[in-house]
C-alpha cells in the first residue's frame, strides 16, 4: 500500500496536520503573555512554571511508559491515545482560564495553598501537563509512523514536511491569537478555545490513519512480509531498552536534542514579550514580528530532507545548525538591546529558523539508522525524554530570572 505515492502522503497529510494543530495550541497563549498578567494576575514566574508543566509527568516517567506501549502495542492505539490526551488536556486547560471556573468550589481549594501559583494557573498547568503527554507522545509516534510508511522511499523528505507543517503552526499562531482575542474583547479563551477545535479534528484524523494503516498491516501479512504473531526475536522486550542505554550514538543525539531545544522552545514561550519590550512595541506587533522564525524553516527543511536522502551530510548540517543557533542567541542578548531596530529583530529571528531547519531535518531521520526498528518507538520516546528534561526546567529558569 505505501508504494502508493498517494497512499503514503495522505497518511502524512493526517498526522502532519495533527502535529500542525498542537504546536498552534502550544503556543497559543505565548502571544497573549502580557493579556494574561493583566486578566488572570499571573507575572512572569507563574508563565514560567505554567510553560514547564508541559514536560512534567514526561520527565517523570511517562515517556519511558508511552515508548513502551508504542512498540508493544502499535502506531494506531498509540496514536488515538496521544491525540485524545492532548484533547482531554485542552479541555482541562480551557476550564481553568475561563470565568465559571473561578465560582467553584475546586477553585477556592486550588487558591488555598501555594499561594503565590493562582488556582487558574494550577488548572491550566494540570490541563497542559496531561496535553504535554499527549502531544509528546504523539510526536514520537509520528516519527515512527514515517519511519514505517516511507521506509526505502522519501524518509528524510517526508519528515522534513511534518515538521514544516508543524512550524506553519507557529506561525499561525502568532498571528491568529491575537486576531481571534481582539475580535472578542481581549478574550484569552477564544482563540485557546478555537486551537482546542483543532485538535479534535486532529483526533478524527488519527482515527482515519488508523483504518488505512491497519488495511496496510493486512496487505504486508498477504504478501508474507509480515505475520500477525511476532517472532521472539522481533518481539519488544523491556530488556531491550538497555541496548538503547549502552549506545554511545543514542547519547549523542540525545544531549544534541536537549540542548538544542531547550534553546529554541522555552525561547519561543517568551520571544514575543522579550520584543515587545526591547523593541518598545505593542504585543500584537511582536507576536507578528516573531512569527516569521518559522518561515525559512518551512521552506528549507523539505529541502534539506531532499539532499539528506540523496547526499547524506546530516553531522555537517547539525553542527552548523547548532553554531547558527549560538550566533543568533548572543545576538539577541547583546546585539539587539544596542539596536533595537524591528528589521534587525525579523533578521536574527528568520535567520534562527535557519538553523531550526539544519537541526531536526539531519536529527529525526538519523535515528532509525542507529536503532533496531523493534525498539525504534522506545528510543524516540527516551530521546524525547531526555529532551523534555531540559524543556522542563529551562522555562522556570528564564521565569525566575525575569522575575
């Protein structure tokens, strides 16, 4: 069934446009930091600590479990499974901003200890975390969804897009928050309300994925290159996560992959304030002015998925992505505040989308080449793990620092 050109890029359309919908809901309220001090009395140490639940329940364990019930249980349940805790997490988080939830009596309980976190941000912190765990999930399980359906075909290529597609949401974001919110009265539950919209729709798509990829494991099964009960030796044991361990090719990626994005996601939490404050700009103009960090990236790393499959040089592109990250960011600390010039900003900012294409479009397709495909959902899952640690802690840090 995948030698189907339109087989195969349908099943990325579906899960692309899943991961295109979290990252929208991700950052939804990244552009709306300063309506959210002002309505729901948060400062700069609760968006902090508010950004970090994300990750929490994943750095405590829960990817170890979701890389487990990946490979034993399959892309499909994995899959429905993400999408609908990123669904149950959205409601969560909606209950918690909204004004009904400030007449109950959870609410007055919630604002009766650690005062200084209001009982609004504990609500959508929990909603956020149990979303965290959906939409981290779901990322590995994209990953090796990809890594199935264009194995010896476009591999790198196809990734390449999914992460596009995923970075067309910030950018849309950044512009459609703002929109949303002026067009209702400065509201922050309209636009969190319309990107949780999307992600149901994102669950639909799962469930149609899931038809196709089961009719795919039945044509592998007919065609005998595939059978219904797995070998011993192809069956996913917890033993084997100690193979993934002992890879000296796994830390690397790893410690690659948490320090890159625990310079790249906390920052885009609070890239639009830091411009409006250092440009002297309203909130509505930063959030646009940022939104352009995507846009290169979503041009190049389709293209760099191209020449990866084609030519290789993945330890080339991720050095210079990383050097091109470090520029940009000491730029940002020392360069800007000098010149606080709006072309100036949209420049540093596009030219970090640069090295946002360099970076994930060599990182994700080398992982399949360095892990048993048995073991693949679980060596994702550890990878996002260790990355999760640093994207956990890193926006309290910059919270506190702010404070």
């Amino acid at each position: 069934m995948n030698d189907s050109p339109l087989a195969r890029w349908s099943v990325l359309a579906l899960v692309a446009l899943m991961m295109f919908f979290a990252y929208m809901f991700v950052d939804v309220m990244s552009p709306l930091k300063s309506l959210v001090e002002n309505n729901l009395g948060w400062n700069s140490s609760v968006f902090g600590k508010y950004a970090a639940s994300e990750y929490i329940v994943n750095v405590c364990g829960f990817l170890i479990i979701a890389g487990v019930i990946l490979d034993k249980l399959g892309v499909r349940f994995s899959g429905v499974l993400s999408a609908a805790l990123m669904v149950v997490g959205a409601g969560i988080k909606f209950i918690g901003i909204s004004d009904w939830f400030a007449t109950t009596a959870l609410y007055q309980w919630l604002g009766s200890w650690w005062v200084e976190m209001p009982a609004n941000a504990k609500m959508a912190s929990l909603g956020f975390m149990i979303f965290g765990c959906g939409c981290e999930m779901e990322g590995t399980n994209v990953s090796k969804i990809l890594a199935k359906w264009f194995k010896g075909k476009e591999m790198a290529l196809a990734m390449g897009l999914e992460m596009a597609v995923a970075r067309v949401g910030v950018f849309a974001v950044m512009w459609i928050a703002p929109i949303i919110s002026t067009a209702f009265g400065g509201s922050i539950l309209a636009p969190l309300g319309f990107c949780g919209s999307l992600l149901c729709i994102g669950l639909v798509n799962f469930i149609i994925f899931g038809i196709l990829d089961r009719k795919f494991d039945a044509q592998l099964i007919e065609a005998g290159l595939a059978t219904e009960e797995k070998s011993p030796e192809d069956e996913f044991h917890i033993s084997d996560l100690g193979a993934i361990f002992k890879s000296k090719m796994f830390w690397i990626v790893a410690l690659l992959c948490v320090l890159y994005y625990s310079a790249i996601f906390p920052f885009q939490r609070y890239a639009p304030n830091f411009l409006e404050e250092t440009l002297n700009i309203d909130a509505t103009s930063a959030a646009r002015c940022f939104s352009c960090f995507p846009l290169l990236a979503i041009v190049l790393t389709p293209l760099l998925g191209i020449f990866l499959d084609r030519k290789g040089k993945g330890a080339t592109m991720l050095m210079a992505g990383a050097l091109i990250m470090i520029v940009c960011h000491l730029s940002f600390a020392f360069l800007l505040p000098l010149f606080p010039y709006k072309w100036f900003a949209v420049l540093l900012i596009v030219v970090l989308g640069v090295s946002f294409s360099l970076v994930p479009a060599a990182l994700w397709p080398s992982v399949p080449k360095i892990i048993d495909e048995k073991i693949l959902g679980s060596a994702y899952c550890l990878i996002f793990w260790v990355q999760n640690v640093g994207l956990c802690f890193v926006p309290m840090l910059i919270g506190s620092l702010r404070q």
